[in-house]
C-alpha cells in the first residue's frame, strides 16, 4: 500500500486545508490528472472531485472526510466510452457539472453526495441516466451494499452529445465559455464568426463593472514602443502565449521614453528638454501632464494613480539629491541635495514603495529610504541609508532589480550575460540580504523600468523571472529550480543572455482596462 497526499491551498491567503490520504495499492498507479472544487471550501458539504485522465474512476470526498470514495466511471453510466480522455478540467455552472472530453462533452446536471441514515442497515443507490443515441431515454437503477456512508449521484443533461467542433455546442455553452474570458480573450471569441459574435454581445468595457474585464489577475505585458516609421503603434507581447496585440497612440508619445510604470500607467519623459513630462495610460487613452524638472535623473518611480484624488506623489532621483512632485498638489518639482554620496549611489532600477516609505536599490547592495511627510500642505522628506551587512553578490553585477513579493522585499541581481543571476529576500531585522531559490507561486517581471510580483493563475508560470527579453518571437524567463533560460515556445534552455533581443525602449505594464 502507498499513499498519494493531497491539499488544498490558497496562494494569496497561503492558507492550506489537508485532505485524507488517498490509499493505493502497491501495482495501482492513478496519476492524478485533474481536479476540481465544486464549491468554496466554507461552504457546507464542499466536495473535491478528481479525475484520472484517462476517466475510468470518480474519487471524491467532502471537505472534512477521513478517507476518499472511488466509484468506477462505469458504474455511474455517465460515460460508455471506456477511454474518455480529459482536456480541461471540470467546470461546475449553476448546478451543472460539465466534463470536457477530447472530442465530447458530457453535462452533468447534478452532483452530490448523499448520505444513508443508518449506514450499517440501509442500502445505498446509485443512480444515473443516459440518453441512448437513437433517442430514447433509458434510466438505469443499481443498488449497492457500500460499507461507507458516501455515495456519488449523476444525473447527465438529457441534451449530451457528442460533438465534434466547439460550433456545434449549444448557445448556452457556448455563451457559458465567453462569460469566463477575460476582456482581450473575450473581443478576439467575439471576432471568430458569426455564431460567436452572436452569443457574446458587445460590452461597452469602460463602462462594465464586470470583476473579469479589470484583468487584475492578468500577466503583465511587455511594452515596446517601436522607434521606426510606425512609432504611432506599440507592441504589446504576452509573456505565456507570445502572442502580439497592437494599440495605437497618440502622435504626442513620438521621441518619449518610458521611465517607470506601475498599474497600467507609464511616466514618460520627452527626448527634447522643452517638451513636459506625462502619465500616460494605453489602454484608457488618458494622459496627464507633469513639469519637466530640472536636474538629470536616474530613477523615476510613483506609487499611486495620476487620477488619485490624494495627489499623485513622482520621485526621482539623481547621485547627490532626490526631486518630488505631487500631481494636482504642486506647481513645480521640489528638490534637496543629499549628503550621502558616494555611500550610496542609486542605480537605475525602479524604486519601490514599501511599508509608507520609498526604498532605492544601491549599486553595493545597500537601500536609500525615503519618508515623506505634510504638514501645513507642505511636503518634508526624511531618508536613511541602510547597509545591508551582507555584500548580495559574488560576482561583477550589471543589472539589478527591486520588487515587493507578499509582504518582504526582494532583489534580483543579474551579470550582463545573464551567466549569473541571483535572488535575495530581505531580512526586515537585520536588514540582511538572504539567498533564495525558490519563490512558490509567485512570478517575477523584472526591467529598469518596472519591476513587481504577481501570483501565478496559469500553471506553468510559477517560480520564475521574466526578463524583457525576446528570443525568436518569445518572451525569455528563467527558471530557479533548473537555473536555465527557456521560452514557452521552445523545449530548448540556455545559460545565459545569448542571442537574446532586448528593445531599448520597452517596459513591464499591468492590464488595467478600467
């Protein structure tokens, strides 16, 4: 006998539940394919229901079982193909469970678990239905003498059918597969064909207050702005699927470099020194004005909305002083010279804010810390530089990035051949720098212009750094566990930088459509 242990886990809350052991014997190898959560698991009588891939068993249990119940597929006549394979996993829609086959689809209208009142003298049943395909209904009843108290009910939608092609799903299905795609998805479903179009109705976008078009969850894109003959149009490229989607923008961001971004707006600064600084937002079209400042500097960074009714505050910061500004609060930039130079000198990563403080990356490892206070509307900086103790690299170190992740900060420290490349998380106590080789779910999206964290909502994602690199038309990540370079359209890994493309004028943006 061998054990398959089995949870459930939330990555945002990192809250785990443990669910019981699933007992095998010692020639029985279910590889556990996919599975599903049928309800929260607040919810009374929440059930979690696996799948092999190849379906020849139903394994299910509720949230607070000590053991699993496992029925044969056959048994409960939801399918008569004894080689069902899946390729999604099960969804549960109002009520329905739907179970998506390679070439059909079976609609479970309900599914439960039911209890017998006296297990030890009642006899549980099973029941289920099918529809023949000459069309006649057949209804098949089997009792069972089960020694738990758990059994599986299937009713399947009367309408199951085998079906070939998407198109030949009913409408509802069809309109049930448009409601759960996100806004990019959901226009290019809507453009496939008529039927299409038909079922998924246009959604003025702006106006929607749907959760799913704010795309909250979404990757990033990579933002490249195109410096040839079509510098109206910027590239925008998905870092899992690769593909290429276009924006048009104004004649007004021609000869403008991105300086940071953060939420889907860009701070951008202009290549004539006459010209104003902007935020600007591609995917609403809005455009707020900043005054250009006075000094050269090597970092911009913000942390809340040009629109924030609380005033925007912009940072920058040069070798021997720091600048700010506060949109719709200021005229002009303030600036004060800072007399720690050269203990700290900034690199050119993106600031982050960080525990109502603004932290800086140093070229040694070391952090600049910025505190801003108002009194009397009048803005008071504060800063500190903080030794890390700890020198965070070994070796000659070409690019280094600043992130928040869950709670701690994190820098990632890379040579310029991507040869050596090395990850620390921050020690808030010692204010030590600490190596790490592993970051769970999380993703990185890593550029001197942006820099941040998001939990992985796509398998496959998960425990790597995205750089703004291109090789072949992909997006180049590295992976920590195998401390290689890969793309997801190759099987090929690299050690490093070679024969990588990286646009000068390119940038991480959050999709934020609203």
């Amino acid at each position: 006998m061998h054990r398959e242990f089995i949870f459930l886990r939330n990555p945002v809350s990192s809250v785990s539940i443990k669910l019981p052991p699933l007992d095998l014997k010692p020639d029985q190898d279910i590889s556990i394919f996919m599975a599903t959560l049928l309800s929260p698991p607040s919810n009374p009588g929440s059930v979690v229901l696996v799948f092999d891939s190849i379906v020849e068993y139903f394994i299910f249990c509720k949230i607070g079982d000590n053991k699993w119940t496992k029925i044969h597929a056959k048994e409960t006549g939801v399918t008569s193909n004894p080689n069902l394979f899946l390729c999604c996993s099960p969804l549960n829609y109002k009520g329905r469970c739907y179970v998506t086959g390679a070439d059909e689809l079976k609609v479970i209208d309900q599914f439960y678990i039911c209890s017998a009142t006296n297990p030890e003298t009642e006899v549980n049943q099973m029941i289920s239905m099918r529809e023949v395909k000459q069309g006649v209904e057949k209804k098949q009843i089997e009792t069972e003498k089960r020694e738990d108290e758990h059994i599986l009910e299937f009713l399947p939608d009367k309408r199951e059918a085998e079906v070939g092609n998407i198109i030949d799903l009913p409408f509802e299905t069809i309109a049930l597969i448009a409601e759960n795609l996100y806004l990019v998805d959901y226009m290019n479903f809507r453009l496939t064909c008529k039927t299409f179009g038909s079922v998924a109705p246009h959604i003025r976008w702006r106006e929607s207050t749907s959760y799913k078009l704010q795309s909250h969850s979404l990757p990033p894109w990579l933002m490249v702005a195109d410096k040839g003959n079509s510098s109206t149009v910027h590239t925008f490229i998905d870092p899992n699927l690769g593909g290429r989607y276009l924006i048009n923008v104004p004649e007004c961001l021609i000869g403008y470099d991105i300086q940071c971004s953060k939420d889907g707006w860009l701070l951008m600064s202009p290549e004539d020194e006459d010209d104003s600084m902007f935020f600007y937002n591609p995917f609403i079209k809005k455009r707020t004005p900043v005054p250009l400042g006075s000094i050269p500097v090597l970092s911009f960074g913000f942390w809340s909305s040009p629109t924030s009714h609380a005033g925007c505050m912009v940072v920058g910061i040069s070798l021997k002083s720091i600048s700010w500004f506060c949109v719709s609060r200021m005229e002009d930039w303030d600036e004060t010279s800072r007399n720690d130079y050269p203990n700290f000198i900034p690199t050119d990563s993106t600031p982050v804010y960080f525990n109502e403080a603004l932290y800086f990356l140093g070229e040694a490892g070391n952090l600049e810390v910025f505190r801003f206070e108002e009194s009397n509307n009048q803005f008071r900086i504060k800063w500190k530089v903080y030794e890390t103790h700890t020198k965070p690299y070994q070796y000659s170190c070409d690019h280094s990035y600043l992130l928040e992740c869950d709670g701690n900060l994190f820098a990632v420290f890379v040579d310029n051949l991507g040869e050596n490349i090395e990850v620390y998380q921050l020690n808030m106590t010692s204010m030590a720098w600490c190596n790490v080789r592993d970051i769970g779910n999380y993703m990185f999206f890593v550029s001197s212009s942006s820099s941040f964290s998001m939990v992985a909502k796509t398998p496959g994602m998960e425990n790597k750094i995205y750089f703004p690199k291109i090789k072949g038309k992909e997006i180049v990540y590295y992976r920590l566990r195998k401390c290689k370079y890969r793309t997801f359209g190759s099987e090929q890994v690299a050690a490093n930088f070679y024969n990588t493309t990286e646009y000068s004028h390119s940038a991480w943006i959050q999709q934020r459509w609203l």
